[in-house]
C-alpha cells in the first residue's frame, strides 16, 4: 500500500471533486473555537461551485446543531447540508421501525446534559429518576466531564437486573476539548454492553447511515426555521442521506478503524442495527 499524499490545503484537491463532507469536533471546531481557515476555505469552496456537506456524531438534531454552529461563524450559506449521530436517533425514536425500538417504550434513564434531554421532547420522552422506573436507557453524552466509567457501574448495574436496553445517540468513546480528554456516551454504551447489557450504537460516524450515497447528498439547506423545529427531522435529510441495516460492510469498517487505532469498536454484545 502506498503511502498518504500529504497537501497542503484544500486548493490542491478542489478541482477534483464535486462535493466535500467535513467532520465538525476537531476538523471544523475544538468545542470553543473554530479553527484558523475554516471559513475562508468553505468561501473558497463555495466560489467554485462545490458541496459542501458536515457529519457529526453530536447528539443534537440536525437543526440544533446548525444553530449551535452559528456561534462559530458558519452560517447555512457556507454549507449544504448537516447530519448528526443525534437527528438519526431523533428520526429512530420518532418512526420506531424496527420491533427493538418499538420495545422501548417512553420512560427512559437519560445519560447527559439536560438540555440534550430538552431536544428530544417532541417526541414525548420522559424522563426517569432510576431504572426501576424506566423503559430504556438514552445515552447522549456526559453531565459532568469529571465523571468515570466507574461512576455508572451502580446505576447500570441497577439497568441490567432489570435487563433496560441502552440506545446511544453518540458513538464517540470519547473526545479532547482544549487539551483534556472527556469521556463520551459511546463509552458508557461499550461498557454497558460488556456487563452484559443490551446497548445499540448505530448511528453516526463510522456507520453508513449517516454518510451520503453520491456527490449530490448536499442537496438541501440545514438553515433552522425557528418555526418548525418538530419538523427538523425531515427538513434536515436530503434524499441521499440513506439508512441502512447491520451490515457485514458496516462491521468491517469499524473493525478496520480499530486496526488503525481508531477511536470507535464493536464489542460483540453492542449492536449496530439500525
């Protein structure tokens, strides 16, 4: 295998593509700060005609997460459209396709910030103080960047007695805000699916559902109608934005991400179903 080209920048590769999809944590923005060249080189690309399409494994719904990005100077002109890890759990949660999500019911244990919680309200979740009380567990990140793994062993310990499936809406295990590593909802899910526990983590980065099946994925604005955000669901899916199932394509992906020291893996007890 021949080694990675390095370039310089993205000039050296504008004129070989029709589209262009960027991570946002760590590529576009560190969690404080864009970084330098981000929005001159989204102009540039804008200026010879591009698309230009952002993945991330936020547990935000899509038109959340087009407004937290605001505060960093990207506007939905500079882009054409948003997907998050956190509008496809939205979309699962609201559709129940599948007998597991139909199974879940809508009290749930909910791992994160409150105002994460918030953004899933339309659907009409609540919330529940222990798991004797709860349907499932939703995992969409961490309320306190202090916290260890071993801070949730009671509480998941109480979740598998009562066997409560976990639903991750962030496969992240963990992510680095100025210098300092935090722990992720994804790990809390590997970990609850080591115990034994039923956890599902199928949506966003590295699974197929969240990418864009063709260079015309970037079909639609991710500019939020304050308006209409019980609608967000739809309105933030082009028509390329496709799901898929636990495919074999799906595990060999993540299983070559581990080989290459990648931050995601698939426990053999954690299911990537969609």
């Amino acid at each position: 295998m021949s080694p990675p080209r390095l370039i310089t920048g993205l000039s050296e590769l504008t004129g070989k593509y029709d589209a262009f999809i960027f991570d946002l944590w760590g590529v576009i923005h560190d969690g404080k700060t864009c970084y330098p060249g981000v929005a001159p080189s989204f102009h540039a690309l804008r200026e010879a005609g591009k698309k230009i399409g952002i993945i991330s494994n936020s547990p935000r719904p899509a038109a959340s997460a087009a407004d937290n990005i605001r505060k960093f100077g990207l506007t939905p002109d500079m882009y054409d459209v948003i997907m998050t890890s956190g509008q496809l759990t939205y979309e699962a949660l609201r559709d129940r396709p599948d007998p597991w999500l139909q199974a879940l019911g809508r009290r749930c244990v909910h791992f994160g910030p409150p105002h994460e919680f918030a953004l899933y309200a339309p659907l009409g979740l609540r919330e529940a103080a222990t798991p004797q009380d709860a349907d499932f567990i939703l995992a969409t990140g961490v309320e306190d960047v202090h916290k260890t793994l071993a801070d949730y062993d009671s509480i998941l310990k109480a979740a598998l007695e009562k066997k409560l499936p976990l639903l991750c809406a962030n496969p992240d295990l963990g992510v680095s805000q100025e210098g300092r590593h935090k722990l992720a909802a994804g790990s809390i899910a590997h970990h609850y699916a080591d115990m034994g526990g039923d956890a599902r983590v199928p949506y966003g980065k590295p699974h197929p559902a969240i990418f864009p099946s063709d260079s015309g994925a970037a079909g639609r604005r991710a500019g939020p109608r304050r308006d209409d955000r019980r609608q967000s669901a739809d309105r933030y899916r082009g028509s390329a934005w496709r799901r898929h199932g636990d495919s074999m394509d799906s595990r060999r992906r993540a299983q070559a991400g581990t080989r290459r020291g990648h931050r995601h893996r698939e426990p053999a007890r954690l299911s990537c179903q969609t």
